[in-house]
C-alpha cells in the first residue's frame, strides 16, 4: 500500500511520535492483508507475544491513546486506513 504525501502531512500524522507511526503503518498493512474495514476485531486482550505475532506491533504502544487509532470495546480501529484505501483506489484509475 501506498501512503501519499498529501497524507503524511495530516496533524495527527506528522505530529505522532516515531514509534506510533511505526505501529501505525504496520496496523495499516496488517488491515490491508486481513481486515478491509479497518478494524481489528476481539484484540484488547491479546498478549505483547500476540500482538508481536500478529503485525510486530508491542503491545505497549496499541494501548496508548493515540490519534491514529482508538479503541472501540475490543476491536481496534485504525484511522486514515480508508482514506488511504481511497487514494490507492483513485490511483488506480
């Protein structure tokens, strides 16, 4: 997936810290491989060792309050993931 400029220029973006950003993108591609909508179901529970296995991502940092995702119940919700899907889609046409 690409992420365009425009996109980096985003507040929430460029004014993340560095480890966020990193989480943040691989929650992007771990959405882009196996949840479409953008949220990733029943994890609040899930293990540092779960979370490393499932994108890389420390747990540590999910549980955060972050603006580039937020907790909804159990799912997690990773936000710009379907503005990013709109501007690859556009892209391609």
């Amino acid at each position: 997936m690409r992420i365009p400029t425009d996109m980096l220029g985003v507040p929430a973006i460029i004014g993340a810290p560095s480890d966020e950003f990193g989480a943040w993108v691989r929650l992007v591609l771990l959405c882009e491989r196996d949840y479409p909508d953008g949220f990733i179901p029943d994890v609040s529970g899930c293990t540092s060792r779960a979370w490393l296995a499932l994108c890389g991502v420390d747990k540590e940092i999910v549980d955060r309050e972050s603006q580039l995702w937020e907790w909804r119940g159990d799912d997690l919700f990773v936000c710009y993931f379907n503005d990013l899907i709109i501007a690859n889609e556009e892209d391609l046409l």
